[in-house]
C-alpha cells in the first residue's frame, strides 16, 4: 500500500485516521500479465488504484483493436458506466504486465463518505482530477498530430512509452505501427 498511501498524502486536508477506513475497505487483486481486471461486456462496481503494473483500455472497432488508454502505478480505474448505470462496458482492461490493483466497492465508498466529509471532499477532487485527465486527452487528440502527441508522451511518460508495445503505442496514437516506425526515425534524425 505504499504507492496508495504516498497518493493520499497528496490531499494534506487528510489525517491517518482517513487512510484507515480507505484501508480496511479495500482488497488487493493481483493480475497477471496478458490477464483481464475486466472483459467488454462485463460490469463492475469497483473503483481501482494501481499500485504496481500497467493496465491497458481497449476495443475492437472494424477487427481492431484500439487502444483507449493505459493506467500504470498511481493511477485510478473508474468505469463510470458500470458503476453508476449498471451498464456493461465496451472496453476490455488488460495487465500488460503483472500488476496489483486495490479495489474498493461503490457501495463501501458511499458508506465512507457518509462516516467522513473529508473523504467525500477526496473523492471529488480525485474525481475533478479524472475529468481533467479526460479533457486533457480529447483535447489533445483533436488539436495535435500524432507525432506532437508522441514527442508529448515521451516528455511526460517516457517510461510507459518504453514500457508498451509500439502496436498499443500506435493506436493510442491514432495511427498505424508502420507510421510510427516512420515517425520515431523522423524524430529521431531531427534531434
């Protein structure tokens, strides 16, 4: 729990007292590479923090698959969609590495905020940072090309850019392997 609690004391309106009942609320799932946290099609009511690994977001359109996104060490998974409407979800999560997650059910944090105004005051800032991160992602898919998004990725996430393979990278990049193959060599002579 070491990388949840150093992300909590990220919120310095947070005594020990608040980890505690996050603590005893959470389960630990460990997933190993190539297995699923969750399958399109399925639902859950669990909110997730990774705390070690890599999962990826996924869906196939036209028989491929396409990269939604990837959540590594202190990152959130919440499924919005399955969590508040009960529906299934049209995207597959995937380890692609061996990862642990602690998972919380909704239902235990509506409990928790009814125990603790400052977890509720957590809950909305984490999810003010979760709409942020959204805007921030469709934004940047509409207003750069690929290869800005690339040189973006590689100044603010350069080790999951090497961590992923480049199929994943490239659909997440909005284009096909052969063009990043051409745009990283591009880049690369530039620099």
């Amino acid at each position: 729990m070491k990388n949840l609690q150093k992300f909590m004391s990220r919120f310095d309106f947070l005594t020990p007292t608040e980890y505690e009942i996050v603590s005893k609320n959470l389960t630990l799932k460990k997933i190993p590479k190539g297995e699923f946290f969750l399958e399109a099609g399925q639902i859950t009511k669990d909110l997730g923090f990774v705390e070690e690994g890599c999962i990826r977001s996924y869906y196939y359109h036209e028989g491929r698959d396409i990269t939604q996104d990837f959540y590594v060490e202190n990152s959130m998974i919440a499924i919005m969609s399955g969590i508040i409407k009960g529906e299934s979800s049209p995207l597959s999560y995937q380890a692609i590495e061996d990862t642990q997650l602690y998972l919380l059910r909704y239902d235990n944090l509506i409990e928790i905020y009814k125990e603790s105004p400052k977890m509720e005051k957590l809950g909305r800032s984490i999810l003010e940072g979760l709409l942020v991160q959204a805007e921030d992602r469709i934004t940047t898919f509409l207003t750069k090309s690929p290869e800005e998004r690339y040189i973006l990725m590689m100044e603010n996430q350069s080790e999951l850019v090497n961590k992923i393979n480049q199929n994943h990278l490239a659909s997440y990049l909005g284009i096909t392997p052969v063009s990043l193959s051409r745009m990283k060599s591009r880049i690369f002579k530039k620099n």
